[in-house]
C-alpha cells in the first residue's frame, strides 16, 4: 500500500459529491445514526463499480455511448427526483427534531437504499476505478485479482470512515438547525439546487 494511494484516495473521497451531500443531509435531517447509515450505504454502491472495473464490464460503459448514456440519465433523473423530494420537505431531507413523530421517517433500510442508488448510478465512478485502480497494480502482477481487492477494501474504508465524519458534523449541529425554521427552508432548498446541480454536471459529462 503506497502512500501516494493513500493520499489519491484520500483526496478523491473527501471532495465534496453527492455522496458527501446526501451524508450530510441525513446527518442533518435525522440525525447522527442515519449519517452513519447513509455513509454505509454510499460506500455500499461503491461495490458495483468496483466490481465493474476488476471484471472489464466498465470498459462496456467506456466504449457504447448508448450504455454510457442510459446509465448516466438514470443517475440524473434520480438527482432531479432526490432534487424535488427536498424542495417540496419530503423523504431524507424532511427536518424533524428527534423523538418527534414523522410520517415521512425513514427506516435504516431505506436511508442505505438511497444511499446506495446515489452512488450506484453514476456511470463515471466505473470508469474511473477502471482507471485508476491499475494504476497501484504492477503490470504481470501474478497476485494482481488479490491486490485490487485489497486496495478496493482500503477505499471503501476510507470512503466510509470520511463520509461518516462529514455526517456526524452535521448532526452535531442539527439541533441549531431544526431551531431555526428559516434555517430549515434555506438548507432545504440549497439542498435541491446542489442535487440539481449535481445532476446538471452529470449530464453533461463525457465517456
């Protein structure tokens, strides 16, 4: 494990994404266990590019731009969705203070489910393990399958440990938050227009 692994990894994960922003948002929203849930279930929908990469199913991504291009309008238009569940106060964002009922609560389950959509469709992250992961590997490396995976586990470890930092600092200053109705409303709605953002960039990106 090289350190300039360490420091790649280190930087890509703790650039802010959507990732990074739905971690805060439940953070936020529900609290310091489901930033830790949602943390899981972002580096869980890591799993599926991983896995992409070591298998060259990312190479197919690389070179049809149909594949390419109905992967990645399916992560815009959950962005747009996520975008619209938080400007109309709905679903992971929804500000409640704890212990208060909420018909729109959460399960763990649910929260890894998004969690896990959010990083799942967004076609660059195959394509970008199918980059970069070579590059840690030694070219004829006889154990090369074992050292991907090792490297794989270190970036879901780290992927996993950052985010959930990120969400526990929100939640420690949830309850400022949920104080303030207008706080409330302001993060709601800047919320949305990052999750359109977000999905405005992806649609724009290139194989």
């Amino acid at each position: 494990m090289t350190p300039e692994f360490l420091l790649t990894t280190l930087i890509i994960v703790a650039s802010p994404g959507t990732g990074v922003l739905y971690t805060l948002a439940a953070g936020l929203s529900r609290g310091p266990k489901a930033s830790v849930v949602a943390a899981f279930g972002c580096t869980l929908g890591i799993v599926p590019h991983l896995a992409a990469a070591m298998l060259g199913l990312a190479a197919l991504l690389h070179a049809s731009a149909l594949a390419f291009d109905l992967f990645k309008y399916a992560g815009v238009a959950y962005l747009l969705w996520m975008a619209w569940s938080a400007w109309r106060e709905r679903g992971p964002l929804s500000i409640a203070p704890a212990g208060e009922g909420n018909g729109n609560a959460q399960s763990a389950l649910q929260v890894t489910v998004h969690a896990v959509l959010i990083n799942l469709l967004n076609p660059k992250l195959s394509i970008f393990f199918f980059a970069f992961l070579p590059q840690f590997v030694q070219a004829g490396d006889p154990e090369a399958l074992p050292h991907m995976l090792a490297l794989s586990g270190v970036f879901m470890a780290m992927t996993f440990v950052v985010f959930a930092i990120y969400g526990l600092f929100a939640a420690s200053v949830r309850r400022q938050v949920v104080s303030r109705p207008a706080i409330v409303t302001w993060m709601r709605r800047t919320f949305a227009a990052a999750f359109v953002g977000l999905g405005a960039r992806l649609a724009l990106t290139e194989r």
